[in-house]
C-alpha cells in the first residue's frame, strides 16, 4: 500500500507539470476532430489517465468528460509503444465485462496511440472509438494517427516548458524581492549614506540615513536631482565625475559638501562600485556618503600646524645660516669654510620644504614633481643653470622620494655641484654634467658624468665633501658608489634600493 501511495504522489506530481488545470485546449480540440474524420470513427479522445480517473482533455463525440480508470482502454494504450488495437470488445476478455463496452458508449473497435512525455513518463493516449468491430486501422489511418499523438505531445510539452518558465520567473522575482529586502533592511542599519542607481546612473534609491542627513524629502533627490544638495562651488566636479564613471564603469570617489538639515554645508566623501552580470555589463550602482567633515577639519588643522613648524624650522636653517655668514665676516680666514656650510645648510632647507606634506592650498606654486628626484635636484641645481642652455643635463627614470631620502640626497648632489662648479666641468663655460637615472630590478642606478671640464686628478686623501658624499651613500641610504677619474671630467655610479628611496616602494 505505501508503494501504491508512492506511485501515486509521483504520477500526481509528473502530470502537475504540464497544468491540466488550467484549460485552453482548443488546438487539442482540432486535433480530434481531424483524427475522427480521418479513420471515420464516430468518437476520438486526447485521454490522460491519472491515479484515478481518464481525463479527456480533447473529446469528439462524447459528453464525459472522465470516466474511472480501472474502466479505461487507454491505461493499456500507454503502456506500449505502437498503437493499441481493439478490434472488438465484446470478444476481448479483458474488456467484456467493462461498464464502457456493456453500457454507453458501447465500445466495441478502439485504436489508441500512446502519448509519451519526453522524459520517457507514459501520460494517456490519443484514441479512436467506434460502436462497431473493425478488423484494424488503414496504414493510412496509423500513421496519421500517431502524427497526431505527436503533435498533442508538442502542444503539452510546450505547455510544461510555459509552465516552468513561469515557475521560474516567479522565484526569480521572490529572490530579487527577498534580496531587495535584505539589502533594504542591511542599508538602514549602516551609519553611511547608501544609494543606488540603474545602469544609466538614474539614482532610485536611498536609506534612511541620507534622508536623516540631507532633511530632504522622500523622492525629492531621485533620478538626477542629488546635485542640488551639493555646495554650488562642488557640483559640476562631482557631477563629471559620476557622468564619466557611468560612461566607463570605473569605480566613483569623490569629495564634495554636501547640504545637512542644520542648516549648512558638510564635508562627504562619496563612493560607487558597478554591480555586473556574467557578461560583464553593469546592472547597478551601489554607492556611499560617508560624513567626513570632522575629519576635513582635523586635516586642515594639522595642515595649518605643519605649516607652522615648517614655516619655523626654515627660519632656524636661515638663523644658523646667518651666524655662519656673521661668523665669517669676523673670521675672514674661516670665510671658504662658513660658505660651504652655509649654502648645505640651504641645501638642507630646500630639501625639507620639498618633501613636507602639502595640501592643495599650500603647495608650492612650482609643485611640479613633488615627492619625485627630478623635482628635488630642478631645485639643488638651480644655480647652475645656463644662460643659453642646461648645464646639467637629466635623462631617465623619475623614482618616487620621500623625507627620509630627500636630506642625504640633497647633500649628496649639493656636494656633487659644488665640487664639479670648483673643480670639475662647471667651472669651464663649455662643460656639461649628464645626469642619467634607470631602474634596475630593486635598486635606482645613477650616473653622474661630466664632459668638458679641465684635467683633474684625485688627491690622495678624501676631503670633507667626498666623505660626506660617502657617508650620504653608504651610511644613510644603504648604497654603493664608484668613482672613475677620466680625463674630461669625473664619473660617478650609484646604486640606491629603492626601498631607501621611498618607503611607498617598500610597503608596494
């Protein structure tokens, strides 16, 4: 019994997925009256049997809609996979005594074609009924009426594929709907400002926070109307931004002022990310507004306080420079001496105003190159550029520098110019220094060579200024040199990690 009410639940289960109950069958309709025309047979049935009835979906020349199973012709016609003949009723043991052959509609010739669903399931069949034997169908008649089966089971089986896509399309829907909700409920949880957009950057949502902040009313900011919470000054930079993100599908950041309900202007950075499909196309923007006010103001603050110390530590370098100059005006046989201190103690000072944090408002005018070698050594060899052309030619790689390398740098090629402005090819009109900087793998090479200048040959011992290149090298930045004295001037290559360089290659 338990395997019967499996049976069952499963045949239950299989014909629910063609919607029997949902009528519409007029195409079946057709298809039996043509099949009764064809084998000139009084009555034609599209016949599905189920647990326990025949339902007849299509019907020529019967009014019964279902009749019990254990009376249907057709629970065998399924069964098989050619048509199932019964050439007379009343002679057949199986069906003598059955209610349809002894009663109306006095069965006595029956021909059903099986209908077979595409997974194999035996559903029902298409069958011919007449009140009087008959020997057989025409070839004729057969094959026409298992064309029709055919086509019933096209018209059922497109009737199931209908019936899943709807299905489908329904849970679609409940999931988008549920992640709708969770995505709702999760966005009015969060401190920010969340909203979203279409493809084509139409904003149609915000939490609850943008609301709280803005004070604006519901739907009065959607589709492009966000703009007009935005500072005058801010709106057109955000708003190219956003146009060009959308054009593109790169990520959005931007900070702006936005309205807040008290009355003013507060400082926000905004965010947004392209949701996309499997194909790679954008279906939404998810984006933020983060309040960042507080912090903006923190950083002009600190920024003002640098300043500050900035301002102060150049005048110290200016009053150490200026008791060296009056040192030496008493001194006079100190003089060459307090003038090499004193124009490193400037080097020194141009090093520390160039690679001190700036904001947009306190950058230098000349910030081109900032945090970078050539922006530094444009400064350090200022003094010898020429009238006519450069004296100090560069070429190369621009590595990255930071506050740690900027002092030993500037000392080091502070030396280098002075001593090749002494000695070397910038004391003659006609000589050239070249300047050529290359990565190499972890390390920054750097060549100095001078061409032009007057035959030099080393001394013996280092000076101070060769021992503080050294030192500058070696000591500080974690370097290698090497000298070579040609005849038209000296050549020096250096090799610095680039790690020494800048502390964002190291973390990199």
């Amino acid at each position: 019994m338990a395997e019967e009410r499996e049976l069952a639940t499963d045949r239950a289960a299989l014909l629910a997925l063609y919607d029997l109950d949902a009528g519409g069958f007029s195409t079946l309709d057709d298809i039996t009256a043509f099949a009764a025309r064809l084998c000139d047979a009084p009555i034609a049935l599209v016949s599905i049997v189920e647990d326990l009835r025949q339902r007849f979906l299509a019907r020529t020349g019967l009014d019964a809609e279902e009749t019990p199973r254990d009376l249907s012709f057709c629970a065998h016609a399924m069964l098989g996979d050619a048509i199932f003949v019964v050439p007379d009723a009343t002679q057949d043991a199986r069906f003598v005594t059955n209610d349809l052959v002894t009663g109306p509609p006095n069965i006595r010739f029956y021909a059903g074609a099986p209908l077979t669903g595409a997974d194999g399931a035996p559903l029902g069949a298409l069958c011919v009924i007449d009140t009087a034997p008959r020997t057989d169908l025409t070839p004729l008649q057969r094959q026409g009426l298992t064309l029709l089966a055919r086509q019933v089971m096209v018209e059922l089986e497109g009737r199931r594929r209908d019936r899943d896509t709807i299905v489908q399309q329904r849970l679609d829907a409940a999931a988008v709907a549920d992640s709708d909700r969770m995505f709702r409920a999760l966005a009015n949880t969060m401190p920010q400002m969340v909203w979203s957009t279409l493809p084509d950057g139409y904003v149609d949502y915000y939490n609850a926070r943008w609301y709280e902040f803005t004070g604006a009313a519901p739907g009065a900011t959607d589709g492009d109307s966000w703009a007009a919470m935005l500072h005058p000054d801010d709106r057109d930079r955000a708003a190219a931004r956003w146009r060009r993100s959308v054009e593109t599908g790169d990520p959005y950041e931007c900070e702006y002022r936005l309205w807040h309900r008290g009355g003013d202007y507060r400082w926000a950075l905004g965010r947004a990310l392209p949701i996309r499909d499997a194909g790679g196309h954008v279906t939404r923007w998810i984006g933020t507004c983060t309040d960042i006010h507080e912090q903006r103001l923190m950083m002009e603050e600190r920024e003002m306080i640098a300043h500050e110390l900035s301002h102060r530590i150049k005048n110290i370098f200016s009053v150490i420079a200026g008791l060296i100059g009056l040192s030496a005006r008493e001194h006079p046989q100190i003089g060459d001496v307090a003038d090499d201190l004193r124009d490193r103690i400037l080097a020194l000072g141009r090093a520390h105003d160039f690679v001190r944090p700036h904001s947009a408002e306190s950058a230098p005018p000349t910030g081109e190159g900032q945090g970078h070698l050539w922006g530094i050594l444009d400064q350090i060899f200022a003094p010898y550029r020429g009238a006519v052309a450069p004296r100090i030619l560069l070429s190369g790689d621009d590595p990255r520098i930071d506050d740690r390398s900027a002092t030993p740098l500037a000392l080091l090629f502070h030396e280098l110019a002075t001593n090749a402005a002494k000695y070397g090819a910038l004391s003659v009109a006609d000589g050239r220094v070249h300047l050529h900087v290359v990565l190499e793998g972890d390390e920054v090479r750097i060549d100095w060579r001078e061409e032009g200048g007057p035959a030099f040959a080393p001394r013996g011992q280092d000076g101070f200024g060769s021992r503080l290149i050294t030192l500058s090298v070696e000591r500080q930045l974690g370097g290698r040199i090497v000298r070579d004295w040609q005849a038209d001037g000296l050549r020096i290559s250096l090799w610095i990690p680039s790690r020494s360089m800048s502390r964002a290659v190291g973390r990199a």
